[in-house]
C-alpha cells in the first residue's frame, strides 16, 4: 500500500488532508480521517481539531491554509449547505485545472453534482462494503499518477458473472397485494421481546420554538426542559416545505434525502441534540422524547421532525422517530383551557386497561348511518382506547368528545383515529380538553393485521408503558416492513403516524411504584440524582437570631418575627424569588443566604 511522507506536526507544519463535510456527515469524515491516519496520512478535520474557545472562521481559514489538499465529503446535505461551499471552492480556486489535485471529493451519498463540481473525478464510496470503501479511499488519494495495478487482468472472454446477476429469492419484491397494509408484510415479532417489554422511563422534554415566536415561560418552565431549539426564520421554512413534500414524494431515496435535510437543520439549530438522542439509542431503553411546543408550529413541521435521519445508510433504523427513543408531540396552546378526565365508574382498586373498543365510524352527513355510528361511539365509552376507522376522522372524533363531555363517567382516556385527518390547534385543543392523548395514522394503516396487533398489544402494555411508547413500537413495526418492502405508500402513512399527548408517563399503570426517571434528568430532576454533599446543612451557619428557638421567642412588632430563608447550591431560582418576593409590599423580613454563607 503506497503512503505519504509522512510530514512532523509542529505548530504551523503543512499537513497533507483538510476534511470538509457537512455536520450530517461527521460519522463518513472521522471515518476517512481515521483511515488516512492509520494509513500515515496528517489531517485537520473539525471534529477534532477545532477546539471551544477558538474562532471557528479563522481556524477554517487556517485549515484550508494549512493542508496540502482538502477532501470534500459529498452528500445532498453537504451541496445545500452554506458554510460548505466556501471550503471546497477555496481548494478548487488555487488548482482550477486539476493538475495538483488540491481538491478530492469522495462520494458518501446520493447527490446531484453540478456546475464545476460535475467536472472533478470523485472517489466513489456509496453502497460499498468496508473493505471495498478503505481500498477506494486509500488508492483514490495516492500520489502517484496512476492506479497500481497488482495482478494480470482477466482475458474478457473468461468472464463468468452474467451481466445482470441472478436474483437471491430471498431479495424478491413481495407482490403488490402483499405491500398493501392489509397483507401479510408487516412483522410484529420484534415487540413481543427483549428491552420492549421494560416500563417506560419519564419523558425527555424537547422543547422547539421559532426564533420570533418562542415558548412562555409560563406554559413551560426552562428548568422543566432537557433541551431547546430555537429555528431562525430560514430554518422553520425549510422544514415546513420538507413536510409539506412528504406526501408528493415517489421514492424511498426522496424521503431519506428529505430526512438528512431535516436532520442537519435540527442539529444545526440545536448541535447538543444528536448526542442526546445517540445516548436514549445506547441505553436501549424505553424512553419517551416529548416534542414540546406552540401548536400551530408542531402541526407545520411534525412531519419534517418525523422524517430526520442522521445519515443516508442503514435501514428505517436512520431515522431518529424509529430508531433514536419513542417520539410524541406535546402541543402549547395560546389560551387556556381546562383538560379533564371523566370519572371511570370502576369499582374500587381497579385499573389498568380491559379492553380496546374498535368501530368503524362514519363521518358522512346522511342521517341514518350518523345515528348508527353514534350509536357505536356511546357503547365505546366504557372502554380505555377506542380505535376509529373512518374515511375521514375529525368529525367522528369530535362527536366522541361530545359524548364523553354528556356522560357522568368514561373511562375513555386515548382514541386512535385511522383515516384521513386535517389538523388545527383549535382541533387538538378541544380533544386535549376531554382526552390526554390521541394518536393520528392514515387511512393505509387501518388493516386487520394492524387493528388486531393493536387490540392484543395495548391492553398488556399500557400496565406498564406510556401510551406513546406502545404505539411507536406498533408504528416502527410497520415503518420497517414498509422501508424493507420499499412501499412507499405504507411508508409515507407510517412515518407520518403521530401520537398528541400531554401525558408522558403511564395512563393504565396497574400498580404504583417509583417512578423511572429520564435517562438524561433536566434541572427539576437534579435532586433524585444528586450526591448529599452538594446541598448545605440547614442546622449549621444559620445567624442565632433567624434560628427557629430565636424567632420564636422574639418580642416587639409581630411582623419581624417572621423571616423567610432560602437556601440551596447554585443559585437555581433563590435570587428570582427572593427579588420578586422583596418587590413586593410586605411586612415581612426576607433574609438570602447563598451556599455556605452566613
């Protein structure tokens, strides 16, 4: 194997490689700069070398400076970013003609090359296995003028593989009737078993805002958030217009470029996100991820949220609602509304979930098949999780709630509604007001095999699982069968299938015990996991005239012999409260004493 001279790293040294990728790429450009280390080769590659505290254009300025050639990491992403462009064109500006080869693009997924890019001879290492990826790499950036060849080619005559190779049945295509949700394609093995069958753990909080329209404090508290990602302007458009495309798309390959897309938007706009999500996969454990926001922007770009994959390999697994935790959507509302839960009319003690009531409902306007799907809503009233099936679904949805809100008692607590669905803020707000949760799928999805998986599934596992964990195992399931059928119908309606709801932890839990926390606890969580030496002992460094025998003996004006104190590490909200609380007209005396002072 040829290698570089290898080139000593001092402050200032010239090294042979500047990698530039995009960050939807990162796991592709360690990868090359692990490969072109091994192989001896120096490398300047962001991930690595940029360090906190520097500035980030100049030490992009320096790199592009420093390497002798810069390997741009091709992708769809990478050619619609922004900051890429001025990288590789930096190298193409100084070799135009190609002749010292200053610029190496290497291919690592489907991508459109134009302009002078379409002109440059690139490495190509899309749908290669390992092996075959180092070799290319390796090859592709030697020096030398032309690739060595090592053995005698084959006499073409002597050519045994056929020019289109015979088809491992295994690989076959099902049939067309067998795509169809309603056949038998749809494997729901791989939730009858292994880490599925934990309880849930508390939800992880993501909350998402529009730069200009961002989240009242009094709707969701900052210290009851893992996470917050703010979307500038150009942002937000973005994914709306990659959601609003979901439905026009015609091919696998679109919707895993539209997942990259959305996937390099949210991490651009939140770059601690993939590290969070990365440690939910890790710990294989059941974790809710709430998607927390103002209605009217979740309803705008669930679906771009939905669709983002970090990369373009692997399979449905890529994309972060499939395989990265189990995502739900807790919407904000603009005003405020009560939300309530009718009495359930059960006897003493009992809980859990009995049954799943599964009607078709009829959202026409003739008279008589209205009454007869009424009929059918009343008598689901005294079931947990109704299921509906209908052509169209708001309306029969609504005159659900109309008669949970007429009856004394129901013991109705979650509606899935398959059919076509047409979602508002005003529509969520007045299913919120009677039901915690509701989940929305397409009309594809409401097959027998899925309506009966659902009615066996659900009463077992809501004991013990959040309602949006048990229906994300069911839509994962049908999301890899679709991707490994490659029908893109089911596809579509599966990775749109969504879960609304403002409870993230057990609805039908059978029996009461310590609650599993988040596997990434916020700010409010800190005291289940915290050491004892971090708090401050109440009964030491207190002045004697606030301590509890002091106050109480004290004599004079009664309005001085109350004092609040506050205490705790860190300042975590005492200096709020003590400031708005000393604003204020009162008699009282307020004393602040921070940690481990007097």
């Amino acid at each position: 194997m040829i290698q570089a001279d290898i080139l000593k790293d001092g402050k200032g040294a010239v090294k042979d490689f500047f990698i530039s990728y995009n960050k939807a790429d990162r796991k592709w450009a360690e990868w090359i700069a692990w490969q072109l280390e091994t192989n001896k080769y120096s490398v300047i590659i962001q991930a690595w070398d940029f360090r906190p505290g520097q500035n980030f254009v100049l030490e992009m300025q320096k790199a592009t400076v420093k390497a002798s050639k810069t390997i741009a990491v091709l992708s769809q992403a990478y050619l619609g970013a922004m900051y890429t462009q001025p990288e590789w064109a930096a190298a193409f500006g100084q070799d135009p003609k190609g002749d010292a080869r200053k610029l190496i693009p290497v291919r690592v997924g489907e991508c459109a090359l134009e302009g002078m890019l379409k002109n440059i001879i690139y490495i190509d290492l899309v749908n290669l296995n390992e092996e075959q990826a180092i070799h290319e790499l390796v090859e592709g950036v030697s020096p030398d003028d032309r690739v060595p060849v090592k053995t005698k080619p084959a006499f073409p005559s002597q050519r045994t593989v056929p020019v289109k190779p015979v088809q491992f049945p295994g690989n076959e295509k099902p049939d067309a009737q067998e795509n169809k949700a309603g056949g038998s394609g749809i494997d729901f093995s791989s939730i009858r078993q292994g880490q599925e069958v934990m309880s849930s753990c508390s939800p992880i909080i993501v909350a998402i805002e529009a730069a200009d329209d961002k989240i009242d404090e009094g709707k969701l508290l900052g210290t009851e958030r893992h996470m917050t990602i703010t979307l500038e302007k150009d942002q937000l458009e973005s994914l709306q217009k990659i959601a609003g495309e979901l439905d026009s798309a015609t091919s696998l390959d679109q919707i895993i470029d539209a997942g990259v897309e959305a996937w390099s938007i949210l991490n651009q706009a939140q770059d601690s996100l993939e590290g969070l999500l990365k440690s939910v996969h890790e710990s294989r454990q059941p974790q809710p991820i709430a998607w927390t926001g103002n209605a009217d922007l979740l309803i705008r770009i669930y679906k771009a949220i939905l669709l983002a994959r970090m990369d373009y390999e692997g399979n449905a697994s890529g994309f972060v609602s499939a395989g990265y935790g189990f995502h739900y959507f807790n919407p904000l509302f603009r005003t405020d509304a009560p939300k309530n839960m009718q009495k359930r009319n059960r006897r003493p003690g009992s809980a859990g979930i009995q049954q799943v009531a599964n009607i078709r409902a009829d959202g026409s306007a003739d008279a008589d098949r209205a009454q007869g799907s009424l009929a059918e809503l009343k008598g689901a009233l005294s079931k947990e999780v109704v299921l509906i099936d209908a052509k169209e679904v708001n309306k029969p949805v609504l005159n659900l709630l109309e008669l949970i809100g007429s009856q004394s008692n129901s013991a109705t607590r979650v509606v899935i509604a398959l059919g076509k669905n047409e979602l508002t803020p005003d529509y969520l707000q007045a299913i919120f007001t009677r039901l915690p949760c509701v989940s929305f799928g397409g009309p594809q999805l409401a097959s027998a095999q899925l309506t009966h998986e659902i009615c066996r599934l659900l009463p077992t596992r809501l004991a013990f699982q959040a309602v949006p964990v048990a229906l994300s195992l069911l839509r994962n399931a049908v999301l890899f069968s679709a991707f490994n059928q490659k029908d893109i119908n089911l596809f579509k309606e599966a990775i749109a299938w969504t879960t609304w709801s403002w409870l993230g932890r057990p609805l039908f839990a059978t029996q009461f015990g310590e609650v599993i926390p988040a596997l990434c606890p916020h700010l409010m969580d800190l005291r289940s996991i915290a050491s004892k030496d971090w708090y401050f002992d109440r009964h030491k460094e207190i002045p004697e005239e606030y301590k509890a025998a002091s106050l109480i003996n004290s004599v004079g004006d009664p309005a001085k012999s109350f004092h609040l104190y506050l205490s705790g590490a860190g300042g975590t909200g005492k200096a709020v409260f003590y400031g708005t609380f000393t604003r204020k007209s009162t008699p009282m005396g307020v004393k602040h004493y921070p940690f481990g002072t007097k």
